[in-house]
C-alpha cells in the first residue's frame, strides 16, 4: 500500500511539472513600459517572472492567448493589447489595470488580497521610479 502511494505522488509530481518544463525560459527580471507609440503617465513597471514563478502562476494566466508550445508573444504585440487608451481591453493600460480581469496585473493581484494574500495594488506600489 505504502508503494502505491509513492507511486500515485511521484506520478502527480511529474504531471504537475510537465507544464512549466515545456515553457520557454522567461526572463528573471524585465521592465513593462508601453510600445513607443503610446505615452505613459506613470515609470515603467519593474516585473520579476522568477518571483511569480517562485508563487505557482501559470504562464497561461497573464499570457492568455499563449498554446502552452510557441514562443510567448510580449502584451503589446500587435493584435494583443496594442492599442492606446484605457477602456477596451486591446489597450495596451487594460494588460495590467483592468480591476474585473484576473489576467491583469491589477485584476489578479486585487483577487489575490481577497484571498488574504500579499500583493501590490496601489500604483506607486508597482510604479516606482
């Protein structure tokens, strides 16, 4: 009984790792600014993948439109969020403040303090110069 357990957990761990193996390597740290045809209001955004790694978010999460096998395509890729303003959600601004959308940024960090989780939601939390 004692192996089929370790069976069944070796199995489950092999399964639960396979995605994040078959990922493309993410860079550990990257700034998030807006394409050069957009103007900010606000600094640019300094964005650790390896801390949301360390926090078990999937890749998916953020990169919505990403197959799980292709390269991952950056947010302000064109016909992703590309688009300049603040209400649709093509703008490049709804990618990461879009407060109803758990694939935002602020959406996702705001569903996480429900949980009673650590997260930043005040912009000069993200926003530091």
């Amino acid at each position: 009984m004692h192996r089929i357990l370790l069976t069944i957990a070796a199995c489950f761990l092999i399964l639960a790792a396979t995605p994040a193996l078959a990922a493309p390597p993410a860079p550990a740290d990257m700034r998030l600014a807006p394409p050069p045809s957009m103007q900010a209001t606000k600094a640019p955004v300094d964005f650790s993948h390896d801390r949301h790694g360390k926090a078990a978010i999937d890749c998916a999460t953020c990169h919505h439109t990403w197959d799980g096998k292709g390269a991952i395509a950056s947010c302000a890729a064109a016909g992703c969020h590309d688009q300049p303003g603040k209400k649709e959600s093509t703008t490049f601004y709804a990618a990461f403040h879009a407060k109803d959308s758990t694939a935002s940024c602020l959406g996702c960090h705001k569903d996480m303090v429900k949980q009673g989780r650590k997260a930043p939601v005040a912009c000069k939390d993200c926003h530091a110069n």
